[in-house]
C-alpha cells in the first residue's frame, strides 16, 4: 500500500491538488478544516499565528462582501425607486385641467407608486372655488393638526413619514399601517396644502426612511397644481 493509500488520498485527487492548489484556497471550508486540523496536531498550548491571522481576514472578508452586497442592494432599490417617481411625474404633467390633476392622484398616480392611498388635502378659500370632488376639505388649521398628531410640530417645509395615525385614517378612505405627509406650498394667497400617501404595508413609510425622491414629486405637483390654478 502507498503511502498516498495510507494517508486516504487517491493518486488521481492528489495529482489534481498539485497540479492546481489554489482550488484549496479558495474553498473557505475546507480551508477552515484544514487550520482546525493543524491546530489539532499542533495542540492547545501552541498558537498558530497564520490560523489566527486567517480567521480575523476571513472575518473581514465577510463583513466587505456584506457591505458590497448592502451597497449594491440600496443603489437598485434607489434606482427603482426614481423610476417609479419619473413614471409618476409623467402622470402629474399628463393632466389637462385642475380636475384631472386632483382626480389622477388615487385613480392612476397611487397605482403608480404602489400605495394604497394618495389624497389632496386642502384648507378652504374662496379663491379657489369649486375644487375637484377627490380633494379633501379639511377645516382652517387642521392640516397643522394633523401632520402634528399629537407630537412636535416639524417645520411647514418638512416631509413626515410615521405609522398611520387615527387623525388621518378618516381622510385615507380605508385602513393603511403607515402614511406620508407631503407639504405643498401654494403661495401666500393660498389656502396650505398637503399630500397624503397611505400604505398597507408597515414599513412603507418609516421616519428613518429618506425623502429626496418624496420631496421632488411633491415640487414637481405643486408646479403643475399652480398651473392648473393658472389656468
């Protein structure tokens, strides 16, 4: 018997592993029996440096390719994301008057940003009269209220994303788990504005979430509002 035979080894592996020992290196777990079995060998007193040395680049190694594998994730999702406010954004400009802007935003724009709800939230005044029947009223003062919900009032220009509140399930039509406040300033003249976005899904709108996609769809229909109103 060879001593190939005797160690459990075929010819054939063997001349494979010479021929190509990079094959052992770049399998991690035959890698990780190899350094268990020569610290085996070698015994607990004795500490192998190359092993450790190993260990914490293999610990390394694991952790980039998390972070490349976040990186690539988060740049797809903010990726598909503009795509779905650009595909929205055509919808706004495709209006022709201010009844069909309003009248769009749940028949065809919400679909568009798969959510459940979005409503034109709007304070009385007479300057704008005859207001589209998918708007909704809402007294002097109650959008303040209503974006607060009972917490610290943000700033007039701040977008706020949070679990659907009670205040705001009446004004969404149906039941979501977590909404967006979009303000929309219409000018001094104007009565205050907001859009109102509701989703089914929990963690749709959360405050860590980012609002630069959120805050340009918001822009882009208070251009197109005001030129309804113009016009």
């Amino acid at each position: 018997m060879t001593a190939e035979q005797q160690a459990g080894l075929d010819p054939e592996t063997r001349d494979k592993l010479l021929a190509d020992p990079g094959v052992i290196l770049a399998d991690r777990d035959l890698m990780r029996a190899l350094v268990a079995a020569r610290e085996a060998e070698i015994g607990d007193n004795v500490i192998d440096i190359r092993g450790r040395a190993m260990e914490v680049l293999e610990t390394r190694l694991d952790r980039l390719e998390t972070q490349h594998e976040s990186v690539i994730a988060a740049a797809f999702d903010n990726q598909s994301g503009m795509a779905v406010i650009h595909r929205a954004v055509i919808g706004l400009l495709e209006s022709a008057d201010l009844a069909e802007l309003v009248d769009s935003l749940q028949s065809d724009i919400a679909p568009l940003l798969r959510i459940e709800t979005l409503r034109l939230v709007i304070e009385p005044d007479p300057a704008i009269p005859g207001l589209p029947e998918d708007a909704v009223v809402v007294p002097e003062g109650a959008i303040g209220r209503i974006i607060a919900a009972g917490r610290r009032t943000p700033r007039g220009d701040d977008i706020v994303l949070r679990p659907a509140s009670p205040i705001t399930q009446p004004l969404h039509g149906r039941q979501v788990a977590s909404e967006a406040m979009l303000p929309i300033d219409l000018g001094a003249r104007r009565p205050r504005a907001m859009l109102l976005m509701g989703s089914g899904d929990k963690t749709r709108f959360m405050p860590a979430h980012g609002t630069d996609l959120l805050r340009f769809f918001a822009q882009v229909f208070r251009l197109v509002m005001l030129s309804r109103l113009r016009g």
